[in-house]
C-alpha cells in the first residue's frame, strides 16, 4: 500500500508487444491491499500475461466479488471493462455477461471466501455450464476484507495468528471444479510467477470454463508459523506435477526434453501448450486419475500445483445452448422480430 | 556474484552519479534538497566547503556531474528530450540568493602555528590551498604577476560569462582570511623561493601559453593575428576595445568560443569559427557551442587552415583545405582531404586557440625538479607532491590545462599533503572521507524526503535580451533561475543518495518489490556470473558501469540482485515491503579536507 501514484516513468528498455503497448499500459490503479499481499503478484502476473498475449484492453471484462481479491481488477487493466458485483454472486453476473457478448474475454477474479462460503453455490454452476472464461480464485484460506476469519479452504487443523485451531473440513476447489465440470483446472502459488504467467496465458487460451486456484497469503492474517497458507509453507510444500511454455503460432523447438518428458496440448486457438512433466505419471488428460492424485498428496500435507486437468475437446455455454455466432447484443431489431410471417411458420412447427 | 558489500564508502557514493562524477565531490542532492527548501544560504555553504567558489562555478563549470547525473538516462524513451537536472545552474541559485553568508565563514584564526606556505599564482587551486590552511595557523602567501587574485577565472573567462563582482566576492572570501596576496609580482626563480625559506610551496601557476600556428604568413601578418588567450587576458584588462569586422577563430575549444563571442561584443559583425575537426568532436562543451551559434556566429568545421594571405603586411584572409574524418581499425581519427580546391574566407583578424601548454620558464632546471618528457613535473598523483619533497603542485600546473573544479579539487588535495608533510605524517594514508548513513523513515509513508517523482522537463535558463548583451562585454547572459523556476528543477533531483538499502534476513520473497518497482530495478533469482547475471533480470542491465547490488541469505537460496542504473529513489519498494527488509537511507559523503574544515563539515552534519 502507498499514498503515491506508481511514477509514470519507466525503464528505457521497456519493449512494446505487437499492439504497441508496454507492460506498464496494462497496469490499473495503485494497490491499496496490504504490503506483501499475494493478491499483488497475482495482479503482476496477469498484467504480464496479457501484454506478452497483445490482448486488446477494451477487449476484456473483469468480474469479481467481494474481498481483498475482489478489490485487485481495479490495480491491473485500467483501460478494460470491469464489474465489481456482490458478495458471491460474480459467477452469475459473468454468466449474463458472457451470454450477451460472447466476444470479450471475461475474466473472473475471486476469493475463497466469496467462492467457498457465500458463493460456493454459483462457483459450481458457472463450472456446470461451461461459461468460457478465466475464473481465478485468489486463495488465501481466510476472509482478508473483514479481518482474517477462517474460510471454507482452511485446512483442517491449521491454526489462526491467534493460535487456535480450525476444526472444519477444508473444500479444495480445484477438485470441486473438475467434479463440477471445468475444462481447465490448475494450480499456481503468488510467489511463483515462471508457473503463474504461462498458466494464466493457457488459460485465456483454453475454450470453455477454465479454473485456477492460486494460492496467495495473507501477509496480515494468514502468514505465520500454523497455516497451510503462508509463502513459508507453500515453498516447503510445493509439488508441481508438471511446468507450462506457451508456443504461439508455429511451434519452434527450443529445448529437446527425454521422450516422455513432455506432452503437447493443442488449443483451439492454434496455441500449443508444452507441458513439462515433474512427476512422471501424472495425466493432465485423465480426469478421474486427477482427482485422486489431488486427494492423495493433500492428504500428505503437500500443495499440488501445475496444469492439474485439461479437456482439449471442450465447449462452451454458447455451443451448448446452441447460440449463433453474433454476439447477442450486436443483432438488431430486424433479427430478433423476423416478422409475422416467421411466427405463424414457427407457431405452425409446434401443432 | 559475491554479496555486495555496502559498508565500502565507494558502493553507495558511485550510486550518486553526479557526486561521484564531481572532482570535488560535492553532495549534490543535499543541496539541492536545501534550495528546494528555500534554504539557499545553507546550500551554498554546502557547495562552499566542497568546491569552493559556487558563485564562479554556478556559471562557469564544465560541470561532468551532468552527463553523469541519473536524470538524463531515466528520461529515456519518457520524455520528448532527455537531459539531466540543471545542477550547476542550481548552485548559481544557491549563491544568487542566499543573502549575506559572512558570519558562517571560519574566523580568522589568530594563533599562528609558525608555518610559512607560498603559493605561486593565485588561480582557483592555489585560492583552495590557502583557504584549507589559513584556518589552521598556516601562514600563506600568494604571488600572482596580475594585480589581482584569481587566475584565469579573472583574466580569461570572459564578463558576459562571470562578473567581476562574483570574482571579487569569492576571492575575497578566501583573502578576508587573513592571506597575504602580493600581486603585479611574477617569479622568476624557484631557486630564489626555495632560500626564502617557507616550509613549503604550492605551484599553481597554470598553463600560460597558447599554442601557435606556424603557417606561411604568419610572421608577415602578424599585426592582426593573435594568440586566443593573450587577447583574452587583454580584453579582460580593458588593452583591447576593438576589433576588426570580420574576425576569424581558429580552434574548436572553449577558449575558441569564449574568444568568437567576446569579438562579437567587440565590433565584429562576421565573426566565424574554424576548425579543423567535425562539429561533434569539437573540444567545446555542447552548451558553449550552442551559445555561440545562438549569437550568430557559424561554426566551420572540417577546414585546415593552410595560410594566412596578406597585402602589404596587412591581413586579408585565410586559405583552408577541406578534409574529413577517416578512423582506423583502432579508432583513431585521421584527416583526410576531400581533393575539392582550396577555401578562402576574407577577415580582418584572426584568434588562434588552437590549443594551451604549460611551460615553466621560471623552474631552473638544475633545481632538483623532475619534468616528465611532456614537461610536466613528475607527480605522486595522489598527494601531488613534486620530486623536491616540500614543493607542491596543483590546477593546470599539475597535468596539463583543466578546469576550475578540478584546480579546487587538487587544492583540496594539495591541502590535505601539506598539512600532512608538515606535522610528519605519511602522505599515503589519505584521510577517508566522512560518511553518514540514516534512515529517512517517518511512518508507513512518510519519509524525510521528498520521493514523488517529477515528470517535468529540464527547465531553460533565462537570457538576456541579445540586442543588450552583444554591445558590451560586460552585461551577463545567462540570467539565473528564478526561485519559483529553481524549486520545479530541484524536483526533477532523483534524490540518488538516499540509497536502497536491503537486509536479507528478513525479506519472505513476496515480491512486493519487484511489482510496484516503476524501473524493473529489482530480480530475485539463482546465482551466477556477473555479465551472465545481467541478462537475466527483470530488465537487462545495460549500463556495464552501473553496479549490481547482490544480496544472499534469502531462505530459497536465490539472491537479490538491484540494478542502480536507472532507480528513481523513489521509495516504493521500500513502501511496499511488508517486513522492512528495504529502506531508504540517506549516505551523506563529505570528502576530508584539511583540518578544520573537516571540524566545520561535521557539524554541518547534525542537521542532517
Ligand atoms: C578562455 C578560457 C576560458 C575558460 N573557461 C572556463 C570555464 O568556463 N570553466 C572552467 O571550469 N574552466 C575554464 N577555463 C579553464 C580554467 O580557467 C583553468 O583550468 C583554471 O583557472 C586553472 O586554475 P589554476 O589555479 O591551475 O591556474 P590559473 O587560473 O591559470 O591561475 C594561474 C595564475 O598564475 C599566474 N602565474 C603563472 N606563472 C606565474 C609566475 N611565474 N609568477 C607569478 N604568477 C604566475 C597566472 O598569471 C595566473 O593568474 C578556461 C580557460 C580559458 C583559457
Ligand atoms: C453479503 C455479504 N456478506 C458478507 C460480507 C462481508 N465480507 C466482505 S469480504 C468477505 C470475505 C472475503 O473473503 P475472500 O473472498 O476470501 O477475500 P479476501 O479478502 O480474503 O481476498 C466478507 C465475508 C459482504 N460484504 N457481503
Ligand atoms: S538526479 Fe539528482 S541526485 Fe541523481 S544524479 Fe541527478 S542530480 Fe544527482
Ligand atoms: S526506489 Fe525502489 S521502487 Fe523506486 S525505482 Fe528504486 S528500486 Fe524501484
Ligand atoms: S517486498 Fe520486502 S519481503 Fe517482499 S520480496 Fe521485496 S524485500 Fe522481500
Ligand atoms: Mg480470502
């Protein structure tokens, strides 16, 4: 946090991408989260993403909740759109969105407590239905905005900066994300942004509902001795299943891995995912296998990160309810009232 | 990369690029600092202690600290114009506004330590010796063969440039310090000095002689030739009030431009400049080329002056030969002709500065002086001591024709031997420099200085108006900034000695830094080899002589590693830190000069 606007002033080397923009033109407003906030490098690591992809600031829609994370769409894309909607309820707000002009980006940014707890109902749905965006949840295992209460991904048994022990359950989103239907789900950490950048970068590639659950201190509430939650514990225990490069266009060979090492995922953008492998059997393609390997190492005690799940078939909401193409909010009076004569022929098709 | 390690008083001060950059070593960004303050007559003592004449050198310094200063490399691809803060112009503001600074100069030391010190000419090094001394008990005594002290600054700088009565009041400064100046009296014989029995002498007599240009006519016309900085001197004494209408300057110096613009002022209505070189290699400070060509006066370059042409022993003009620059595998340039014919240009009268040397006619050679085959004396570099223990030598005497800065900044030194030789102590172990390093922090963000960045451009200097200033010699161009003007160019100062400083153990690698840092300054990564290092950093580190400040310790075993190059000062990393493991500390270096003015800088350092 600074009470000064970052200096417009920036390194005479900074390069420009294809569109002509800096890094620092993706940048929003001055953060005003805590110092050493993980939900700053989140922020970092999107701006990054987005400039190396060229994307077109006015092309993109920010949606979030309620919290600390839901604050951050104001501190990256200062020239995109942006919807700061209620406690829980982005899911559907980006639903209705997404619905009415499929031809932004969306871009959902939550916390686990408006995820996990008040939202935990939409997170499921908007997964259900496939809605093509980018969900990320900035996980920090405590409700950051009102002062650091246990949310619903606090380990079991990890202990508050009080020292008291949480007693509930924990929900892993990621494995609720796959059982509810996502055809993207990963894992990152804040601290790590060689894993983070790629990932965001696959995931704005990936068609279809795309999920990743970053985990992100809480510098002021969840970063002591007792989380599971805090840079110490995630850097001890850290299991990457695999690494990410993002290839566009023609794919060029840079580094030659040992056969088995690697596995191309092709999107449907032409993009290749290169996925290289850290625990040798783990399928990012198999989803039941997935799951159990989730289960399995967080049962350890480990926090497994990487491309956890990718369905490179996917569709997406508008396949589903087999929408046209335009965008619902580009066709004019002429398309949606087709006349009198198209209702009597439609009225005659239902006798 | 090894740690770097941040208690070596070099590491931090190279970060204050102009300080570092400056012979004298003048804390630029605290004075700077003060006048932004209002507090000009504290930022000239600043200047006061450390170089000397701020007043003199606030309008005439070649000023190295400005191609160093930071300001001009982070201007790059912001700003239209990149350029550095205005530092020598804001010293001129310090000096120009501080009101009567008498009761802050030393006292006039009464208790004698029996001393006698003769200083051979009374230029800006041997003004420094005797102001370092004379507040010691030192007796000294200065000879100059002009009637007045103060060197070429006095004879050869012209008016329009310096005034007399900054002269007059900086020299004073010195004098008023009970120094004995025998002036109108030239030395003929160091032989002669030395039985007069001073404990030591100071040789500070310059580089007097202006090069010649023995080319056919030279002798024949020799009535409307002159030698650049004789003419000076002569204008300077008030011997020359005219010349021709059509003048010609030989040479690409500043001396060719001071000798162009004064002949302007003196009735020539087509003055030009010649030289030899191209227009870029041309010795001249930038701006000192730009005030003449401002002035109406062309720059020729590429021309070699083959011959003065002349009739019945009176000058009619001068024949050139075209060439251009041709460099070698090694650089170095050769002037080649173009084979197009000749040039003639018509003139009245010709300025030769082509050139200064140094020449020591009054040295006997059998004195057991040494001269190098340059003939200059042989040095230790550091102490400035000659081969003869007790004689000294500093300014354009020493190495060859400088500047001012650099005559103070041996004077300084010279000082500091003297001092050392005559209570018996080594001259090798040099006094090290003062050094102070203090947390600027006030709460979460505040600081103790002012760390919003400026986006403003270098602000301009106001003129005179040209239809005034070129009918006399004597009224002053540049004007001086305006108070309201010198605060907008203090805040373009980066403020480069309130320095980054991190402590490894308690950073927990959040990052924080390395997202808010506006100038990608910071990298936490492995190890490796410096130039290797370089490449792989948030952004590249380009500027070789720019130091990486390295830091291990940190619990994943990567390092931190800083570029200095192009940081703005501006706190954010520090802001950002949720653990304090940045801080913005503020390193105040004060070069040690002889005693007391060692005493007098340290308690100027309270208030810091
Ligand atoms: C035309 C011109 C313009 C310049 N402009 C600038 C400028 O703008 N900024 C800048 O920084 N520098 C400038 N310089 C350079 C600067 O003036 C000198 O580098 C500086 O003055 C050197 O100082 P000093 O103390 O070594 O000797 P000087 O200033 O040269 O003083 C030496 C003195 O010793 C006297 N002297 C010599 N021999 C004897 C003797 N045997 N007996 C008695 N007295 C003797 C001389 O008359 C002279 O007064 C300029 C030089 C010239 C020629
Ligand atoms: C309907 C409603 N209920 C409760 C709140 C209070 N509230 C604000 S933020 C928040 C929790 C935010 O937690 P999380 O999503 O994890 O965000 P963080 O601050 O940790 O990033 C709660 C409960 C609210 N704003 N609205
Ligand atoms: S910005 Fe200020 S402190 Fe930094 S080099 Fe320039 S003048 Fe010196
Ligand atoms: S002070 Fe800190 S944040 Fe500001 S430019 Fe320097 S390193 Fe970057
Ligand atoms: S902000 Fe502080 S704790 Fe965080 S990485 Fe930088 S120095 Fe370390
Ligand atoms: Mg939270």
């Amino acid at each position: 946090m600074t009470y000064l606007a970052k200096p417009r002033l920036h390194h005479p080397s900074l390069p420009h991408n294809a569109l002509g923009y800096t890094r620092r033109d993706y940048e929003g407003r001055i953060s005003t989260l805590c110092a050493g906030c993980g939900h700053d490098s989140i922020s970092a690591a999107i701006i990054q993403a987005c400039w190396e992809l060229d994307i077109e600031p006015h092309r993109v829609a920010k949606l979030s909740g309620i919290g600390c994370s839901s604050k951050t769409p104001d501190y990256f894309l200062g020239n995109s759109h942006g919807f700061n909607t209620v406690h829980g309820r982005m899911p559907s707000v980006l639903t209705g969105a997404n619905l009415a002009n499929r031809a932004l980006l969306y871009l959902g940014v939550s916390g686990d407590g408006d995820s996990a707890s008040i939202g935990l109902g939409q997170f499921a749905h908007v997964m259900r239905r496939g809605v093509n965006m980018v969900y990320i949840l900035e996980n920090n295992g405590v409700y950051g905005l009102t002062k650091g209460q246990f949310s619903a991904t606090a380990d079991k048994g990890s202990a508050s900066k009080k020292g008291v022990a949480n007693a509930d359950s924990p929900i892993d989103t990621a494995s609720l994300a796959l059982l509810m239907g996502a055809t993207f789900v990963a894992r990152s950490f804040s601290g790590d942004k060689g894993q983070l950048v790629p990932m965001i970068k696959a995931a704005i590639g990936h068609q279809g509902a795309a999920f990743i659950d970053v985990v992100s201190p809480c510098l002021a509430f969840n970063n002591h001795p007792g989380s599971t939650k805090s840079y110490d514990y995630v850097r001890d225990h850290n299991e990457a299943v695999n690494f990410l490069d993002i290839i566009e266009g023609r794919p060029e060979i840079t580094t030659d891995y040992a056969a088995g090492t690697s596995v191309d995922v092709v999107q449907h953008d032409g993009t290749i995912i290169r996925l290289r492998k850290a625990a040798a059997d783990y399928d990012a393609t198999d989803k039941v296998s997935a799951m159990n390997y989730i289960q399995k190492h967080h049962a350890l005690g480990e926090v497994v990160t990487g491309l956890l799940y990718i369905d490179n078939q996917s569709t997406d909401i508008h396949a589903n309810l087999n929408t046209v193409a335009t965008p619902l909010n580009a066709l004019t009076e002429k398309e949606l009232c087709p006349g009198s004569a198209a209702l009597a022929k439609l009225n005659a098709s239902l006798r | 990369m090894h740690t770097t390690d941040i208690k070596n008083p070099d590491y931090f001060h190279k970060v204050v690029d102009c300080q570092w950059a400056c012979p004298a070593h003048t804390p630029v960004p605290e004075y700077i600092r003060m006048i932004a303050a209002g507090r000009y007559a504290d930022a000239y003592m600043v200047n006061w202690y450390s170089n000397v004449f701020p007043g003199i050198l606030g309008r005439t310094c070649d000023r190295p600290c400005e191609p160093a200063c930071r300001r001009g490399r982070v201007e790059e691809d912001n700003l239209e114009k990149p350029e550095p803060v205005a530092i020598c112009r804001l010293k001129r503001v310090a000096a120009d506004h501080k009101g009567d600074i008498s009761a802050r100069l030393p006292k006039i030391e009464t208790v004698k330590n029996g001393k006698r010190i003769a200083c051979i000419g009374g230029g800006p090094a041997s003004l420094t010796v005797a102001r370092d001394l004379v507040p010691l008990g030192y007796q000294l005594t200065i000879f100059d063969q002009d009637p007045k002290a103060g060197g070429f600054m006095r004879t050869q700088v012209p008016r329009f440039r310096l005034p007399e009565e900054v002269i007059d009041e900086e020299v004073g400064y010195i004098l008023d310090l009970d120094v004995e100046f025998i002036g109108g009296r030239r030395i003929d014989s160091l032989k002669a000095i030395l039985a007069e029995g001073y404990d030591a002498v100071f040789i500070g007599c310059g580089a007097p002689r202006g090069r010649d240009l023995e080319i056919p006519g030279r002798q024949e016309a020799a009535g409307q030739i002159h030698i650049g900085i004789d003419w000076l001197s002569s204008v300077s004494f008030g011997h020359i009030e005219k010349v021709g209408k059509r003048v010609i300057v030989l040479g690409g110096g500043n001396t060719a431009m001071d000798c162009c613009r004064s002949a302007r002022r003196l009735g020539g209505d087509d003055v030009k400049v010649i030289v030899r070189s191209g227009f870029e290699e041309m010795k001249a400070s930038p701006w000192e080329k730009e005030d003449a060509q401002h002035e109406g006066i062309p720059i020729i370059n590429c021309h070699v002056p083959k011959s003065f042409t002349h009739e019945n022993g009176k000058l009619t003009g001068m024949m050139f030969e075209k060439v251009h620059a041709k460099y070698d595998d090694n650089g170095r340039r050769t002037l080649v002709p173009t084979g197009e014919p000749d040039i003639f240009f018509g003139c009245d009268e010709v300025l030769i500065a082509v050139g200064q040397e140094n020449s020591f006619p009054w040295i006997e050679r059998d004195v057991g002086l040494e001269f190098d085959k340059w003939g200059l004396p042989v040095l230790n570099e550091t102490s400035l001591q000659s081969t003869i223990p007790q004689v000294f030598f500093g300014g354009d005497a020493a190495f060859g024709p400088k500047n001012i800065i650099w005559a103070v900044a041996h004077g300084h030194e010279a000082a500091i031997s003297i001092d050392q030789f005559l209570n018996g102590e080594s001259l090798d172990t040099r006094p090290a420099p003062h050094l102070n390093l203090i947390s600027q922090k006030m709460g979460i963000h505040e600081w103790s200085y002012d760390n919003d960045i400026s986006n403003e451009s270098r602000n301009i200097v106001p003129w005179a108006a040209a239809e005034k200033t070129l009918k006399s010699i004597k009224i002053e161009v540049e004007l001086g900034f305006d108070a309201q003007t010198a605060l907008k160019e203090t805040q373009r100062c980066l403020n480069c000695d309130v320095q980054t400083v991190f402590k490894a153990p308690l950073c927990i690698e959040c990052d924080g830094c390395v997202d808010i840092c506006p100038m990608d300054c910071i990298t936490f990564t492995e190890n490796g080899e410096e130039a290797e290092l370089r490449t792989r950093l948030t952004a590249p580190a380009l500027v070789a002589s720019q130091d990486l400040y390295v830091a291990d310790g940190l619990r994943t075993g990567r390092v931190m590693v800083k570029d200095e190059d192009v940081c703005l000062h501006c706190g954010l990393c520090a802001e950002r830190c949720p653990t304090g493991a940045w801080d913005m500390q503020k390193f105040l270096l004060d070069m040690a000069h002889a005693e007391p003015a060692r005493r007098l800088t340290n308690s100027r350092r309270n208030a810091a």
